[in-house]
C-alpha cells in the first residue's frame, strides 16, 4: 500500500491491453503520456522533502515552505496541499499550480506554498483528475484521504548538518585496541557483585572462567587505543563521527552501571586522556575533521555510585546506606534499603528520580552548568553530543518513562544540550518507532535505528532477525518497510537517524550472514547510500562474527584491520562515493524497482547536481537489471557510470541495462 511505485498504470486501457503492452511498456516511457480521463496514474506521482521537493527542508518561523508535486504530463486536472496547522488545529488548503515538465517530457510539475509561521504543520496532497482523486503523503497513495502519515514541517528544527552528512563509528572501548598496557586491569585486581575481574588475552573467549562474571572480564582496550587508531577510522575506513560505548568509572567492562559521571575509568585513561582524544578526533592532523559523541546513561547510576553506595566503597554516605543521606531522594525505594526502583529490575542499577522540574537530579545530570551533560559539551572536553542509553525510561517516582514527565525531561535536556552547542546532537536509544520523541523539535535529533533499518536489513539479507531468529523478507515487503518507517519522521530526522548492521545490544551482523562476507559486501552498499547516518559498530566493517552479549562484543582483530580486507577496501570505497555526492547524504530517495523473484532492488538518490541510481543484487547468482532511470527523468542519451567498476551506461528508452553480481551493487551516477 505504501509503495508508490509499484501502483501501475491504472485503468487506462483493460486488463487484456495491459498485459499484451506490459513487456513494450517497460522499454517505451512514452507509452505512459497521460491525459485527462477520470483517472489519476499512481506510478507518475512523487513528492519528498528532497531538495527538488521542498525549497526549505528546515525553515525558520519567517520562511514560507513551496513544495513540488510530480505528476505524469497531462494526467491531472488539478492539485491541492492540505494542511493542519498547529497553531489553530484547523486544516487548511492551498491550491497548487503548473510550473513546469522535467528534462524526459514525461512529468509535470506542480507548485504550492504554504505560509510562514512558527507552528509545526502536517501535510497531504489532493490530486485531482477531474472526478477522479488521489491521495498522497509520506506514508504513501490511496484512494481514500489517509488519517494518518502526513508530511513534517516543523519551523525552527535543525538537526546537525555533520550528523547529516558523516559515517559514525561505534566503539566498545575494551574491546578496540590496547594502546597503554600499564592501566590494564588485571586477575583479581578487585571484586564487585562477587566476581573477580579476569584478565583475557586479545582474541580470546570473552566468557568469563566462573559462570555469570561475564562483565568482569577485560582485555585492556582505552582511550589510548583508540586515539593510535584515529588514522585507521578516519582515513582507511572513512568515518569522521566517532560514538563511544560508556568511558566513566565503573565496576564492570560495559560500564552501564556508572560510579562516577566525573571521572574516566582508570583501565581506559584520565579525563586528562579524554580530553587530548576528544582533540585528535576534532583535529586533522590524523585524518578530516571528526566528531565526537559519549554515550550517556542517564536513566540509573550504578550501586557503586557515591549517591547510592551498597557497598560502602565511599566515604561519604550514599541512599542505600541512610535515609538521611543527602542523595536519598535520587532514588526511588519502596522499602528501604533493599527495594528499590531499578533499570529493568537488575539491582546493580537503581533508578534516578527525576522529580519535578528543577529538581536536584535534574540539575545534576543536565540542568546546572556544572552538570554532566553540560560540562562535557564544553571546554576542555567540547564533545560533539551525547547518545542517550535507555532514554524512554527516565522519569520520576519510579517510573517506567515513554510519558509526560519523560518527554518533559527530553525537552529540558535539548534545551541545556543546545544552549552550550546549538550544534550538538542528541541521539537517543529507542527499538521502536521514535516518533514521539523526534517529531516536535523539541527533544531528539535522531536515534538508534533499530526499527527502520537494522531490523529490515538483516532480514531481508540474512534471513534473520537482529537476534538470530529466523525472519525473511522478499524485496517488496522490505521497500515498503522501509517506506512506512522514514514517514514516521521529519526528513531532518530521518536524514540523522543512526544506521546500524549492528551493535552492542545485538548478534553481529556477521554471525546473522554465516560469516558469508558477500552478505557484508551487500549490507555496506545499501547502509552507505540510503537515508541516514551510516553507522559501523567496530569490526563490522570487515564482517566480524559474534553470537548474543556477551559474544557481539569480541576483540578487534588487527590482523584484518587494514585496506588490504576487501570489505574494509569496500567501506572506504561506499564512504568515499557517499561523501562525494550529497544527493546519497541529502537528497530524495525513489524506489526504481523490485522484483522478489530475482531478489533485486533499485532505487534512485538526487538532488539539483546529480541523479543516481543504486541496484542490488541480494540473489547469490548474478542478475541482469532494466533499470528505469526515466522515473528519475534522466533522459535518454545520458550516461551513468557504475561509481564501483567504472563502467559507463547510456541511456536507451528510459532505461540501463547491467548485471550485478550476486550479493552485491552498482551505484550508477549522472
């Protein structure tokens, strides 16, 4: 239903017509001229907030936003945008007029403006073709008005143009690369929760040797490790956002459990360490400018930390110990001390009371200048944003989050990110629809794409879901998730959402292919040329394998961590032709194609510059594909070079014609 392009020509000639034209359709463009006849044609209609769609895709309150319908030539009689606004909860209309045909004669365009104000806006087109009518908005074509799936304007929103336009990096950094053996932590060096830390060669098992000590088995990565292979990130691999898995003091190797917002772990460094790593990221001297993002568990503390203190580590007397501690209100009991309020009911992370407004914990964690959110954004530190750990969940009293009191925190929060760095973003972790944290401008730029991108694309490649359970998707069923998904968000969002094969939380991408690295070839194309921001989860890049956690959290392996991988050469190759053509970072996305008999897929990335049409082959045998580049209105004569072969197509009656080998991709650019 949401696929647009797969509604075909529709009633114009019968059935029996139809299919006897079908295959000469395919092969003349021509043959869909359309007229005025009572009938509007699905397959000519295309509007997104690409740049040749929507003059501001981030306007101000003083900016009026004219918005381009694309129709067949001569198919419609008439077009309208309907609005809701806001400001006065009315719908409102504005009647759009012909502007001009693209370059093929195939489309017209229509125009319509919708006037400035600081109201946010939702909007559908009404297209007529004399009693005919049609519906279209971001979650598609139909018949009937849609109630639901408007497109976004939101008046004031900006999202960081570098979240935009980088590739994000995702490190765990235990796991990443050893650059300072003398802050390893060593057998036995202390005890939490009753298991003593082991110390595990590079490469091996991350089981820890007593049963249930998982989180206490280290191999000695750091901060150090990381900034040494700032060159290998930045320059052989190509990403320039950096996100760090947790980096503050901590019991445990994922250090989800914090003791102290203050200070970095000793086995990973100082603050002193944090703060040249943060610089040697910013700075060139390794590679392009970079970006840094901490990974900001705010939800619960540790039951190490000073404001809790189970154990009596401090000297200072924290809410566990007394209730006339003077952090007793951070946390949530219902009977003092041994029930209380914990992320996901595990005890070594009690639960933060947000309170109301104002509140103690509030100041603490982003509300004061001196709070944690705010004192890594700026000097000596300058961090570029923060990805917020479990960030539905924080509330107050207990609570469970995905409410009022959580949104208002989220929208606090923004406020206190973007008052030290309107640049900064704010990436939350959410698995589902985003939706109500995004949408308002208020509160995210972004999240963890798990919902709109990992979980279809493994499913669709690998015949899995992101937690190895058997789940496959043809083609269509994947374009139509993927549809359904980005319309859940404004363009700006959905331009800054993080996409991810995989990631801490999850089996390895790797693992889910069968360690069948074409699979890996294949997910790289797609994750570098659609909408959103790119993400590698350390060792993706060249296919690591790894089961559930604790398994998807394996050692770097540095014997493979160089170009001379051929799924490391790819990345560098994908990143290079991304950050060549904004069209792949910015532009519109069309679908071309799809074909579940054949396991192929082609859709079309563009922008005023360029046109390009990305095909893949996710079929283990090579394909030959007719591409139907006029959809683009890339007219005939053009060429269109394969930006990974180099091979060069010119256009005949609309379309290309190539092969694409098994598991793999073409990137064809005007």
């Amino acid at each position: 239903m949401r696929n647009h392009v797969q509604k075909a020509r529709r009633g114009k000639v019968t059935a029996a017509i139809l299919a006897a034209l079908a295959l000469y359709a395919l092969h003349s463009p021509a043959l869909l001229a359309a007229t005025n006849d009572n009938n509007v044609e699905w397959n000519g209609l295309f509007h997104d907030q690409g740049p040749l769609y929507d003059n501001h895709a981030e306007p101000t309150a003083t900016q009026a936003v004219t918005l381009t319908l694309r129709t067949f030539k001569g198919d419609i009689t008439s077009a309208n945008i309907k609005y809701y606004d806001n400001a006065d909860g009315l719908f409102h209309w504005v009647a759009m007029s012909w502007s001009a045909n693209d370059a093929t004669g195939n489309f017209d365009f229509w125009k319509g403006t919708i006037p400035a104000s600081a109201s946010e806006k939702y909007y559908r087109f009404q297209i007529n073709d004399g009693t005919s009518t049609a519906w279209l908005n971001a979650a598609g074509i139909t018949s009937a008005e849609p109630s639901s799936g408007d497109f976004f304007i939101v008046p004031g929103f900006t999202t960081p143009a570098w979240m935009k336009n980088g590739v994000m990096y995702q490190i765990f950094p235990d796991r990443f690369y050893n650059g300072d053996t003398t802050n390893d932590v060593t057998n036995g060096q202390y005890t939490y929760a009753g298991c003593a830390t082991e110390k595990h060669a590079w490469g091996s098992s991350v089981v820890s040797n007593v049963g249930g000590c998982n989180s206490a088995v280290f191999f000695g990565g750091d901060l150090a490790g990381i900034d040494q292979k700032l060159g290998y990130i930045k320059n052989t691999v190509g990403a320039d956002i950096i996100y760090l898995n947790p980096i503050f003091l901590s019991p445990t190797n994922h250090k989800y459990d914090t003791e102290d917002y203050t200070q970095v772990d000793p086995a990973f460094g100082s603050n002193a360490l944090l703060q040249t790593l943060a610089a040697d990221i910013h700075g060139t001297a390794n590679g392009p400018k970079g970006y840094l993002i901490l990974d900001g568990v705010f939800n619960h503390t540790g039951d190490t930390h000073a404001w809790f203190d189970r154990y009596n580590w401090w000297t200072t007397t924290g809410a566990y110990e007394s209730q006339s501690s003077p952090w007793y209100s951070y946390y949530t009991f219902q009977t003092w001390p041994g029930t209380y309020s914990a992320f996901f009911g595990i005890s070594s992370m009690p639960k933060l009371d947000y309170g109301a407004s104002g509140s103690v914990v509030r100041n603490a964690i982003y509300g004061s200048s001196s709070s944690v959110v705010q004192t890594y954004l700026k000097a000596p530190y300058a961090i570029d944003g923060w990805r917020l750990d479990a960030a539905q969940y924080l509330d107050a009293a207990g609570n469970n989050g995905s409410d009022a009191t959580n949104h208002q925190i989220m929208a606090e929060l923004r406020s206190a990110v973007k008052s030290v760095n309107p640049n900064a973003e704010i990436l939350g972790e959410f698995w589902g629809n985003a939706g109500p944290w995004t949408d308002g401008g208020d509160q995210w730029d972004g999240a963890m794409n798990y919902d709109g991108f990992m979980q279809p694309v493994s499913e669709w490649i690998t015949g899995q879901d992101y937690n190895g359970n058997t789940a496959s998707i043809p083609t269509s069923q994947f374009d139509s998730w993927l549809h359904g998904t980005r319309a859940n968000y404004p363009t700006n969002v959905q331009q800054s959402m993080s996409n991810a094969l995989g990631s801490h939380d999850v089996t390895r991408f790797g693992q889910r292919a069968g360690g069948d690295i074409w699979k890996t070839y294949l997910a790289l194309f797609f994750q570098m040329t659609y909408v959103g921001t790119p993400t590698i989860y350390y060792g993706d890049e060249y296919g690591m394998q790894g089961g559930a956690d604790p398994d998807n959290r394996r050692t770097f392996d540095w014997t493979v961590g160089s170009s001379t991988n051929s799924a490391v050469a790819l990345t560098q190759k994908l990143i290079a032709i991304r950050n060549a053509y904004p069209a792949l970072r910015t532009g519109s996305f069309l679908t071309l194609l799809t074909d579940d008999t054949s396991k192929l897929y082609a859709y079309g990335r563009f922008d005023a510059a360029n046109r390009i049409a990305v095909v893949l082959n996710n079929d283990s045998v090579t394909h030959s594909v007719n591409v139907p580049v006029w959809q683009l209105s890339v007219t005939n004569g053009s060429l269109l070079t394969d930006q990974i072969s180099g091979t060069t197509y010119t256009v005949q009656n609309g379309q290309v014609t190539l092969n694409v080998n098994g598991h793999y991709g073409a990137i064809l650019a005007q």
